[in-house]
C-alpha cells in the first residue's frame, strides 16, 4: 500500500505542478496557449506555442511578439517572456529555431525558421501586422534578425537579449528598427558577441557605438533617437549572467518595458510586476516529481513477478570509510570535472553523422566515455572488489518498464497542460518522431558510461549504514565535482568579471546542468543499488533518462536533404 500511495503522491505532485504551471502561462485562463507547425519550405516546419490573449480578436487585433530561445534550448526558455507579454494583452509566439525542440531541418536552415514564423504571426487576424516586435536571446536573435532583413517592413521594435548583430555571420539588417541591446554585466559571451572581455563594459564596444550611432560610451537607459522614426536605440545592463538574462526580473523587464514603449499595449503594466516564476516553481514541482516517480515506479515493479527474482538486499563490502574508501570519493567526484574540458574540445572530432546528428551530445559522449575509461582504470586500483547481484534481462526490461512511465507522465503534462518539467536550464520534454530516432544510438553510448560509473559508485556503498545517508554520499560523489567546478568559474567571473576558463564559455553554461543532473542519478543508483545489489537497473535507467534529456534538448545538425548553413562549418565537418 505504501508503494501505491508513493507512486500516486508522485503523480500528484507532477500533474499538480503542472496545472500550476498551466495557470501562470494563461493568465488564469485568460490566454489560451496551443501548439503550432509553421511551413518553411522544402518541406520544412517550425514549431512554436502561441500565446493568445482573449482581447486578441480579427475585430480588436492585437500587438504582437516574436520571441526565440538560444543554442541548445527550446521554446520553453521563453516562458517568461511570453507570459508577462500575453498578460498585457500581446499575442506571442514562442518559436523552435531550427536544429531544436520540435523544429525540423538543422542549425541555421531557412535562416533559422525566423522568416517563417514571423510571416505566419503577421498573417493571423487577430494580430495587427503594423505592431509587431521580435526578441531573441543569445542565438535566438539570429532568427528575429533574419526575418528582420526578409520582411523589412514587417515589425516595429527588436530586442536582443544577450545577442548581437551577425553572430558567426548570419544575416542581419544594418539598421533594425527601434532596438534594445538587453547584455548582461557577468555575460560569458562578452567577446564574442561585442568584442569586449567583460559583459560590463559593453558600454565601450566599437561594435554597439557603431550600432547606436556615437563615439563615446553608450550611456544604459537612455534612448537615442526616436521610436516615432523607427531609428530609437537604448541599452541594458542588468547584473546577470548569460543564461540568467532569461531568467531575471530585471533583463525580463527591461525587454517587456522597451516593447511597452514601442508598441501599443492594450492591458500595459510596471515593466517589473512579473508572474513568471510561478510557472518555474510548478514547472519545478513537475520536475521533482518526475524523480520520485521514476523511483516510486521501480518499487512497484520490483513487487511484480516477471522482476521479483531481482531483489536481493545491497551487500557492500566496505567495512568502514578508511583512507582508500576517501580516494576513491575523491577520485569518482573529481576525475569527470576535471576531464571536462580537454575531453569536450577532443569531441568536436566526433562530427555529426546520421547515427549521431548532435554535436553538442557528441563531446558529450567523448567526455562520457573517456572518463569511463579512466575510471574503470583508477577503479582497479583503488576500489574493494564488490560483489554484485546482476541479472541483465529482468533489469534491461525493468528500465525500459520505468522509463516509459516516466515518459507518460511528460505526455501527459502536454496534453493536459502545454507545459513540461523544467527549472532554469534543466528541462525534460517528450520527444519528435525525428528525435526519438535518434535516441537508441545515444542511449548505447550513455549506457556504457554508466554501467562503468555504477559499477564504481557502488563500491562505496559502507555495511550498516543507514539508506538516506547512502543517497547522500552517492549524490555527493556524482556531483560535488561539477559543484566545485562551476563554483570556481562563477565566483571568478563575479570577482573580475572573466570566467575562470574565459574561452570556454559554452562548455561553462552546459556544466551548469550536471550538478542537480548527476545528484538525480546520484540517487537513482543508491536507490536501485540497495534493492538489487546491482548496478544494472539504475545505470540503464540514468541511460535512458540521459539520452533522452540530452536528445529533446540539444541541437541537431545533421539532417538528410541539409547541409550546414553557419559560416566555418563545412571546414570543421
């Protein structure tokens, strides 16, 4: 009974977070949020949410707004964009670029799916095609951008939210109409989008004084030109960092205020009175709950016959926490984080291909596997010979059985409320037919990982101690590497404005995701350990829950039919 009321009370907190979520995002019911596929040609399609208020009608159109996430993201990101927007009466379309989430194509095809999604904004008829704004954070401007030289006289105002002008020459009009530049102080990406080291000193950018027409420094806040004209410009620079800038109170702000001011708005509002966070939090609730039920879900399962023959109590062979028991703690925390770096940039050799069109997930996997190796290595000599319980088939089917209850779930959080799990950067959404293609192949590559990091991670199981404090220490030694990691970048960027490793500031932002990521699977290995006594089942699960996570998240680029558009990369292919 207390296996059922778990799983039930699981349920409950992931429709729940849900029904929260869905509440924020419609403004209780005020704007209806649907799915859309847009035509882009060579039968290509973008997908998107469309936030419609109810004032929104063919008889009163409304102002609109394109908004579009950045590289390895999704529509999703947006939310907070497109819920303080539609609530004040604008209609929105949250985008797919091309390459992500539901969108087909790759990175970079038909202009990253921008032109498209703006002319269908435009065509609706309870949309005012003569006040349109568009804005997008760090590649997202790419696509507002693209649609901005394709249909020059199709939007009013842009925003670009830790963005800039031709990033890795993609097209962009000299000019745009009525732009805010939205920059953080701590961005990470202060080099490569204005050519200054720090995020602060925009100010001083060759780059943005060209843009806004003067040669001393741009002065945040204050408006050059003239809206009227079409030709205002006016710079912000909240004190957050790149993946922050969609996350924020006050970068948010400053986008909804400079779409205020440009476009009329029918229910306009303080630019900082914001509801958005409340949709994290049941998105989070949804997320936590995803957790509770892949475990809730095992338990069942381990009730039912054909998996009955794998439960056997954890028999740990370590007596006690003596001096090879810490270094080899030590050695499961540290030797992923500190491999991190070199082991990603090794993987940009593994070039997207059909079996595996993610480059991104690709290092990934390089990084993954060399680790492996090199734990397997320093397992050998520092780790107690354990002895393991493991029946491949019943824990092969048992994964498989958990995960696509847990994969219902996030069905079911789409259909019922167009939301999905997530807090911050940390999203898991159901996948396209195109993606969950994809899967099989990255889920090998995962799974070897993790039969090798569990197989270790187990060996530091401790007899007589009790299970919670097992979930803690196997937490610990997934992911206090990667927290010491980030915190070692993160308080030198806040220190001196510079990342500890400042040219690797993508790899920074990804590591972000591996602390509360690899403190899950931290848990799900004690928690299927002390009911087996193998690592099997919770490395196939964390398999599955990995490379699906990565997959519906990550960028695709290789596709039949496409090539390549971004400039430099058929010279790295």
């Amino acid at each position: 009974m207390r296996k059922w009321l778990a799983f039930g009370l699981a349920w409950a907190l992931i429709l729940g977070g849900g029904l929260l979520a869905n509440r924020v995002q419609t403004s209780g019911g005020r704007v209806a949020v649907s799915e859309v596929r847009i035509p882009a040609g060579d039968g290509l399609t973008v997908s998107g949410l469309l936030y419609r208020p109810a004032s929104a009608t063919a008889a009163t159109q409304a102002p609109a707004v394109l908004v579009s996430h950045g590289y390895i993201n999704t529509r999703e990101m947006q939310s907070p964009f497109a819920i303080e927007l539609s609530r004040r009466g604008l209609v929105v379309l949250a985008m797919d670029m091309t390459g992500h989430g539901w969108s087909g194509g790759i990175v970079g095809t038909a202009d990253f799916g921008g032109p498209a999604a703006l002319r269908h904004l435009r065509g609706l008829p309870y949309v005012d095609p003569d006040n349109i704004g568009m804005e997008g954070h760090s590649m997202g401007g790419n696509p507002i951008l693209a649609a901005a030289v394709e249909i020059p006289d199709g939007y009013r105002a842009l925003v670009l939210e830790g963005a800039t002008l031709g990033l890795l020459g993609a097209k962009a009009p000299e000019t745009p109409r009525n732009l805010a530049v939205v920059f953080g102080a701590y961005d990470e990406f202060a080099g490569l989008m204005w050519q200054v080291p720090k995020g602060a000193e925009i100010v001083r950018s060759e780059r943005l004084r060209t843009l806004f027409g003067v040669s001393a420094s741009v002065e945040p806040g204050r408006i050059y030109g003239s809206i009227d004209e079409g030709t205002a410009r006016i710079l912000a620079v909240p004190q957050v960092t790149h993946p922050w800038e969609h996350f924020s109170n006050s970068a948010v702000g400053a986008a909804v205020d400079w779409f205020q001011r440009t476009l009329p708005t029918p229910d306009a509002r303080p630019p900082y009175e914001q509801v958005w966070i409340w949709k994290e939090v049941g998105t989070l609730a949804s997320l936590a709950g995803l957790v509770w039920l892949i475990l809730a879900s095992f338990d069942l399962l381990l009730a039912w016959r054909p998996f009955a023959r794998l439960n056997h109590v954890a028999e740990p062979v370590a007596e006690r926490r003596d001096g090879r028991w810490w270094l080899a703690l030590a050695a499961t925390a540290a030797v992923p984080a500190i491999t991190y770096l070199p082991l990603m940039k090794l993987g940009q050799a593994f070039f997207p291909n059909p079996a595996f069109p993610q480059w991104v997930q690709n290092q990934l996997a390089v990084w993954a596997l060399g680790t492996a190796a090199i734990g397997w290595i320093v397992g050998l000599i520092l780790r107690r010979r354990a002895v393991f319980s493991n029946r491949w088939g019943a824990s092969i089917l048992i994964a498989l059985a958990v995960m696509a209850i847990a994969y219902a779930a996030m069905l079911a959080l789409y259909v019922l409320f167009k939301t999905d799990a997530r807090f911050w950067v940390v999203g898991m959404k159901t996948l396209d037919a195109t993606r969950a293609m994809q899967l099989p192949g990255y889920f090998i590559l995962w799974s070897a990982f993790f039969l090798v990091a569990f197989r270790g991670l187990c060996g530091l199981a401790v007899r007589g101690e009790g299970f919670m404090a097992r979930i803690g220490w196997f937490k610990a030694a997934m992911s206090l590497g990667f927290l010491a990691f980030v915190a070692w970048q993160y308080a030198t960027l806040f220190f001196t404005g510079l990342l500890a490793t400042p040219s690797e500031p993508l790899n920074v932002v990804i590591a972000i995701q591996f602390v509360p990521l690899l403190a899950i699977v931290g848990a799900i290995a004690a928690w299927t350990y002390s009911r087996t006594n193998s690592y099997a089942p919770g490395a196939l699960i964390c398999a599955l829950f990995i490379s699906w996570y990565v997959t519906s998240g990550t960028a695709n680029h290789w596709q039949p039919g496409y090539e390549p558009q971004l400039p430099g990369a058929s010279a790295r292919r």
